[in-house]
C-alpha cells in the first residue's frame, strides 16, 4: 500500500479516465454503443451496456493498483495508464464504425458457448477459452475481457522494452536515448488494434516473448532462455499456427554460419519446418506445390474487399510470387502513405504513422544495412522481420485495413532494430569494438 501511496503522480491521469467515463456516462453509454450491442439482437441477447462498462472500470481499477504495487518503473505505469484509456475509450469509436469485427463474436462465444470450440483445438478454441477463464474472473463484460486482453498486451510491450535494454545496453548511451525506447509503447497502431479482445493482442506476446528469449540466447544458452523459446513457440502454435514457422525460419536462417553447431541446428531445424509445411498444407487441403500457388492468389484475391482494397496482380506462380514480393512488401510495411492509399479519415491518420516508419525503416535500417548484417543482436532482428514479409506478403497487400491488423506483430521489432541500430551512430560499444558475430 506504501508503494502505491509514493505513485502519486498516477493520480491526475487516473482523474482524468475517471472524470471522462462520468462524462460518457452523463451522455447516454447506450448511444454510444448502439452499433456495438445491437449485434447481440441476432443471439436474442441484451446486454446492459452501463453493466458492463462499470465491470470494465472494475477489471481497470484492479489490474492498475496491481502495476503499482509490483512494478517499480513509473513509465511503465504511465505507459499502461494511456493504453488503458486507449481501449476504454479510444476503441470505441472504432468498435462504433467497425461494429463487425470478430472480438463480439468471441465474447458472446466465450460467455454463452465456450464448449462449442474446444479449447486448444484450434486458435479460435484456444481465444475463446481463454476469454472464458477470463469471464470467470472478471465478469461477463465485453469491456473487462478488452482490458485483459490489451494488459496482455501491455506485457508484451513490456518484453521488447527489455529486448532493448538487453542489447542495448552494450553501447554508452546517455539519457536520452533510453528515454527514446520508451516509444515502443506509444505506436498508435499497435495501441489501437491491441486494445480490442481477440488475437491480434494476445499474439504479441508469443511474439515478444520469442524475440526476448532468442536475443538472450544469442548471448549466452542457458536452460531457462531456452524453456522461454520452447513457450513462446508453443504459445504462438495455439494463436496463429504458422507464427511458430516464420519464428523457426528465422532461426534457421540467422544460423547459416557453416560450422558445427550451425550445421546440427539446420538438420534438426529442416525436417520440423517440413512437418509443419505439410501440418499446414493438409489443414488447407492442399495436394502439390502448383495447388498452393493457386491457393495463395485466391487467398490474396479474398482479401481484397472492403473501402479499403487494394487491386493487386494475380500471384500464380512462385515466379510472379518471387517478381511482386518487393512492392507487396512495401504495401505491408508502409501503406496507406498520405494521398497514397487514405481512403478515409481512419487511413489517412494512420499514413502519418506510416510516413514516419517509412522514414525510420530509411534513416536507421536500410542506412546501416552493412552493419546491421554483421552485428549478431542486429542480423536476427532483421531476419525474422524478412522471415515474417514471407508470408504476410500474401495476406496482408490485398487489404490495408488488414495489412495494419497484422502489422501490429511486427512493428515492435522494426522498432527495436531502428533503435539498435542507432546505436551504430550514436554510441560507443562499452568494451570498445563492434559487436561483431566473428563465426
């Protein structure tokens, strides 16, 4: 309780959410929320909206007084204290214009027929049945399930902090530039999207949780990094199946040195990227590779549909796979940009987001492409970022409203190399020479 008394300062932002709930309060939650609770009609349900938002500040009140009574860092804090109001408040207007999305499908699943999809039988079993845990904790509320969703989140966001701190460190940085690490946690891309109850938050923890792990094990193996990497994958599997194989080509490609050890992990690695090559392929009832190809044209061709399509060339062959890669990976990483791809104001705030990662991805990565592929901590990062356009190069280009969803897995990570990779010109290495992989 001391502890909690000392974060005086967390009492004007928690006045602030407070006041702006009695103000939403004051004119009418319901209207608010009309386009959201006017879904469960279809169920013959009729959720009190006040309820349910009450259980909300609930679940936010509980989970904060956790934070400061066991995490000491007051940025972190303040970090969690904006990205609460940004999914009490903030997603609203999301959730009003975007009243389709898959999160009140979870909730109501998660409340009223959780055995409908067994848990850990299939992602969507694995969401739900977490979710239903949840309910039983937090109550039946669309708005608490949110909030421990985004916290999960939050933890994530907390790990490439840490990811940072840990390669980080090794240069004589001022200040300033550790200050500067702390825009991990204000992206409003990743802010926004993982503030809604669903995959896109939960997996980022897997994901976090792999990069923390594999940068610890990059410096020294130990058992205990290596049971974090083997909880991670597992994790991701349960979420997004094919996570766990970008994660593992990274892996196998960052350790292409051609000595022993290298050659051990790529023998091992290879026969499990096979299995699960054709775990998936069998999933998606596919027979041949000619049969994937055409599967994956149709699959970017369903994606592009909605205000925000974008008319992309027919992918037929791995040559036009191979040929297209570089512009669709634009597309993924950096659209909309202004007046390039803003169909609507929810586009065009975003492009400003877009344009400023565009300029980071130029000034700090692209710039220092040659040390980056020598630095041991630099080189990982940038491949499970290319492992990762691998196959969202498909998905994502058809759809920027999509292509921004699934850009929250990676965007922390082109965070973290931009930031490292800073370091190339802004700092000296504390031992004194390059952080050079001489294997």
């Amino acid at each position: 309780m001391n502890k909690i008394l000392k974060n005086k300062f967390s009492i004007y932002p928690l006045s602030i959410i407070v006041s702006l709930f009695i103000l939403i309060l004051m004119y009418k939650l319901n209207i608010l929320t009309i386009n959201i609770f006017e879904l469960y009609n279809y169920y013959n349900l009729f959720p009190n909206p006040y309820y349910q938002f009450s259980l909300g500040l609930l679940a936010f009140i509980a989970i904060t007084i956790c934070m400061m009574t066991f995490v000491s860092n007051k940025l972190y804090i303040i970090a969690w204290l904006i990205k609460a109001f940004v999914t009490i408040f903030i997603a609203m207007g999301l959730e009003y214009l975007y009243y389709g999305l898959d999160q009140f499908s979870y909730y109501v699943t998660a409340i009223y027929a959780p055995e409908s999809h067994p848990f850990f039988k299939t992602s969507i079993g694995t969401i739900i049945g977490l979710n239903a845990f949840f309910v039983k904790v937090f109550g039946e509320s669309l708005y608490s399930l949110k909030l421990v969703n985004s916290f999960i989140s939050f933890c994530a966001l907390i790990l490439f902090h840490k990811s940072y701190l840990l390669i980080g460190k090794e240069y004589k940085n001022n200040k300033n530039d550790n200050l500067l690490s702390y825009i991990l946690f204000f992206v409003p891309t990743v802010l926004l999207w993982t503030s809604l109850l669903g995959k896109d938050a939960l997996i980022l923890f897997p994901i976090s949780l792999f990069t923390y792990s594999s940068l610890k094990l990059i410096n020294k193996i130990t058992l205990f990094n290596i049971i974090l990497f083997l909880i991670s994958f597992i994790l991701a599997f349960y979420i997004r199946p094919w996570i766990p194989l970008i994660m593992l080509s990274s892996i196998v490609v960052y350790n292409i040195k051609f000595n022993k050890i290298s050659l051990i992990l790529i023998v091992v690695s290879i026969p499990v990227l096979y299995f699960i090559s054709m775990k998936l392929m069998v999933t998606l009832n596919i027979e041949s590779f000619d049969s994937l190809m055409n599967r994956v044209g149709q699959l970017q061709q369903s994606f592009s549909r909605g205000n925000s399509a974008v008319n992309l060339p027919i992918i037929k062959t791995l040559w036009d796979y191979i040929y297209y890669f570089i512009p669709n990976a634009f597309i993924t990483l950096f659209l909309p940009l202004p007046f390039l791809g803003t169909s609507n104001i929810f586009l065009w705030f975003f492009s400003l987001e877009n344009l400023l990662l565009l300029y980071v991805f130029l000034r700090y990565i692209a710039w220092n492409i040659k040390l980056i592929i020598f630095d041991k901590y630099a080189r990982f990062l940038l491949f499970f970022i290319i492992s990762w356009l691998l196959l969202y190069v498909i998905v994502s280009p058809g759809n920027l409203g999509t292509a921004m969803r699934y850009k929250v897995q990676i965007i922390p990570v082109i965070l973290l190399l931009a930031l490292y990779a800073r370091n190339f010109k802004n700092g000296i290495l504390k031992n004194g020479y390059k952080n050079i992989d001489e294997n």
